[in-house]
C-alpha cells in the first residue's frame, strides 16, 4: 500500500496538533530570562484574599487531618494515612483509644425489586 506525500502529511500534521487542542483552554506566558515560556493551566478567579489562604494553611498545619476526619497527612512520600480504630486492654475489657466517631449507621443489606433485578442482570452468567 502507498501513501502518497500529502496523506502522510497531513497525519504528522494531526498528530502534531492534538496535544495542542488538548489545551485549548490554557495560555503560554512569556516570561522572559532563564524562565523563558510558562505553561498556565486555565484561569481561575479565586475569590479568597492571601491572608485567608494562610490563616486556611496554618489551620491545617496544626491539625493536618482532612474534612471528614478519617486521614491525617504525615508528608513526604506517604502522604494520608487512614486513621485506624484503637484499643488497649485494661483489667480485661477493651478501652476505646480513639477519638473516632463510633455511631456510624449499619449499612441497609436489603435490596429493592429493581436493585436485585439490576444484580442478577449483572451477574448472572449467560
């Protein structure tokens, strides 16, 4: 099969484009110097003065634990961590160690008519 010079130009063409209609929505800045061309990711308005941004980061330095409660961040490589229950042993019972909330809801195992129709649909081989 031969492709002729303009077919095969035209695909290194669109090849060569896609990467840029990828980012179609973001700007190159010149910055000039050693810094030369900066990438940025599309703009954003943030609504959020400097100080509030830092008064929000020095919150979560001295409790860096995320919104729901159940990860803290101790950094570096390992990042969040899922805050485990605990308990210790004292005079033979089981002392709850954690400030974790314990009153969670069971989970509902019953499933509707229309649930168990979608399961079975699913998961029945056939």
């Amino acid at each position: 099969m031969k492709l002729n010079k303009t077919a095969a130009f035209s695909l290194l063409a669109v090849a060569l484009a896609a990467p840029g209609l990828a980012s179609a929505n973001s700007e190159w800045h010149d910055q000039g110097g050693e810094v030369g061309t900066v990438f940025v990711p599309a703009h954003v308005k943030n609504t959020k003065t400097s100080a509030e941004v830092a008064q929000e980061l020095n919150n979560f330095n001295a409790n860096p634990v995320s919104a729901d409660g159940q990860y803290s961040y101790v950094g570096a490589e390992i990042g969040w961590v899922l805050k485990q229950h605990s308990y210790k042993l004292e005079n033979g019972k089981l002392i709850d160690t954690d400030k974790l909330s314990h009153n969670t809801a069971a989970p509902d195992t019953k499933m509707s008519k229309e649930e168990a129709a979608a399961r079975r649909a699913l998961y029945t081989p056939g």
